[in-house]
C-alpha cells in the first residue's frame, strides 16, 4: 500500500519541521510549505490525502487557503491555529475544513488526528446500478431529501450547497428519523474516531448544518439538540 502523503502549511519554522518530524515517524509521506500561494501550488501539481493547514499565515489568511483547496481536492483538510475563539472555529470549518487544533497541540495528538481522518480515505460514491437501489438512497422527510448517491441535499426541490462532513453528519441523522443521536455516535460514524476531544467539532458542524438549511427555508423537519446527549431530526 502507498504512504499516504500531507501536505503541512505552516509560516513558522520550528513548527513547520516539529510537524513534519512527527508525521514522517508516524509513517506518512510529508510535504511542507510557508505560504498560501505555495500550498495552492503543490495542491494543483499533487493533491495530498490530508492538509495541516495553518489559519495565520503571511501572505493569505488559512480560511480562504481552505476554500480555494475544497473548490479543487476531496482531500481532508486539518487546520491549526493559534486565535481558539468560536467565531474563528466556525469560520473555518464552514469553508470545508475537517478538522480544528488549537496551539499549543500534543504532537500524539495531531499524529491520532490524521491518524483518525486517514483511515477511511475519501472516495466519491458510485452510483448504484439498480434503479431500485437508487431510489433507496434518497430520503424524503417532509421538505427535506438526501441523496446519498449523489451527496445532494434539496430542499423543496433546491440544492444546498453542504461540505462533506456536513453532509455526513445530515445523512446520518436522516437515516434514523426521530432517534437521538448521541453525538460519540457521530463522531464514530463522520470522523471515525473515539477521541472526546473531537466533541466540539460536533456541536460546530452541526450549527453550520442547521444554519445552511435554515437559509435554505427548511422548516420541517429541523434538527434538535438533546441536552447533554446529542441530535435528533424530526419534524417541526
């Protein structure tokens, strides 16, 4: 099986080398730059499997970094920053980023991270053969459908434009109208990984979820919090 390759965009030096080091021994192939613009560069040559991209960096803020590399590459996308507010999570996640870190990070933690994210690697669905099936995929719940075949979500009849996890995380919920899903349970089944740390990934993706789709005019069925618990989908 071939090394799974990262892509590590960071401005600062020392860091750039500290992450290489780590996930060269974890056994990945590492590629590192300083900049947006070389980032972007060494995207279009070779698209990695997963990005560490920091948010801070001098020529190009990391955000706009990330939404240029969503419009171009399937390819997870790690982001690593030094401003933890909420508004700076959520910005950055709604541009298609899949991961958070804040520094200072655990170097074990950033290895289980990419760990975690490349161990289901990102492939596009295939169609299914069987009209029948294809039909199956689709989930109607009132003004909402998801359609796992083609990673669409429409609301009366219009597509919302989602991110990947976005969707993985509606298409979950959608599968099990009306059940609480606790939100280990997303995290096991979106990002693949037991780590609690990754808790308030869930809480951030889901409140970009449902401010898409309240954009979108849903209005049934909407996605409800559980205190204490996790999400469930039901109708309003």
């Amino acid at each position: 099986m071939p090394e799974q390759s990262v892509l590590v965009v960071e401005d600062t030096q020392e860091i750039r080398e500290l992450v290489t080091t780590v996930l060269e021994r974890a056994g990945f192939a590492v590629r590192a730059v300083g900049t947006g613009a070389a980032a972007l560069e060494e995207v279009r040559r070779d698209p990695p499997d997963l990005i560490v991209l920091d948010l801070g960096l001098p020529d190009t803020d990391g955000t706009e970094v990330c939404r240029q590399i969503r419009a171009e590459t399937p390819c997870y996308v790690l982001m690593l920053t030094a401003r933890a507010e909420e508004v700076d999570l959520l910005i950055g996640l709604a541009v298609g980023a899949d991961g958070y870190m804040a520094k200072p990070f655990s170097p074990r933690e950033l290895t289980a991270r990419v760990q975690a994210m490349l161990r289901f690697p990102r492939t596009a669905p295939l169609p299914a053969a069987d009209p029948a099936a294809t039909a199956e995929s689709v989930r109607r719940l009132a003004e909402l459908e998801v359609d796992e075949d083609s990673r669409e979500v429409r609301v009366d009849g219009a597509v919302v434009d989602l991110t990947r996890t976005e969707f993985d995380l509606l298409a979950a919920l959608a599968s099990r109208p009306g059940r609480v899903l606790q939100r280990e349970t997303l995290l096991r089944e979106v990002w693949q990984t037991d780590w609690e740390g990754n808790l308030r990934l869930v809480e951030a993706h889901m409140s970009n979820l449902r401010r898409k789709l309240v954009a979108a005019g849903l209005h049934s069925p909407e996605i409800r919090t559980v205190r204490g618990v996790g999400y469930r989908l039901v109708a309003a």
